[in-house]
C-alpha cells in the first residue's frame, strides 16, 4: 500500500500506523547498535561523543533525505536528536562501569 492507493482516512492511517511501527523497529535496530559501540569504544579508548562523527551522520542524513523528498533540515533536527540520545547512552553506560566518558 502507498499513499496514493489509500482510498480513505482509515487505510492511510493504517499505513502510517505501519510505517511508525517499522521506524520504532529500525530505532530498536539503532539502540543496540549503540549498546554494542559502547563496548567497542572502550576496548579502543574512544570517547561517547567524537564530533567528527557525529557531523558525518548528520551529513548523511540530510543528503539521504533530500534524495527521497525529505526536508534536509528535519532529517538533520531529527538525526541529531537521536545521536545526543545516543551519546548520553554511551555516557551512562561508561558512567555505571566506573569510566568516563572519554572511554578510561
């Protein structure tokens, strides 16, 4: 289904109720990829938060949306929401094992 085959209000909600679920999905996805740079990072003695990195993804983010229509700006509000969640992940997670979070 597309939302130019919807042919009610009933059928294009029920298609952003999928497309909303299969985000949360893909969230989940990001969440434990996550998980796992913390372990990552500390093995390598890298910070949370590397700002070269995060200006790459956001970089990304917004040519990606702009190739599919997107608002480049939103996609960047919305990637750097998420990567400042992510960063304070990664904090706590260094913060409960005695670390900093400069990985030490």
């Amino acid at each position: 289904m597309t939302p130019e085959t919807c042919r009610s209000m009933t059928e294009l909600r029920t298609l952003i109720d999928d497309l909303d679920g299969r985000i949360v999905e893909l969230l989940a996805a990001r969440s434990a990829c996550i998980d796992r740079a913390v372990d990552l990072k500390r093995v390598a003695g890298l910070p949370a938060r590397i700002d070269a990195r995060i200006e790459e993804v956001v970089t990304n983010a917004r040519r990606a949306a702009g190739e599919r229509g997107l608002d480049p700006d939103l996609a960047e509000r919305l990637w750097r929401e998420i990567i400042e969640w992510s960063i304070a992940r990664e904090d706590r997670a260094f913060t409960e094992t005695g670390e900093n979070a400069n990985g030490r």
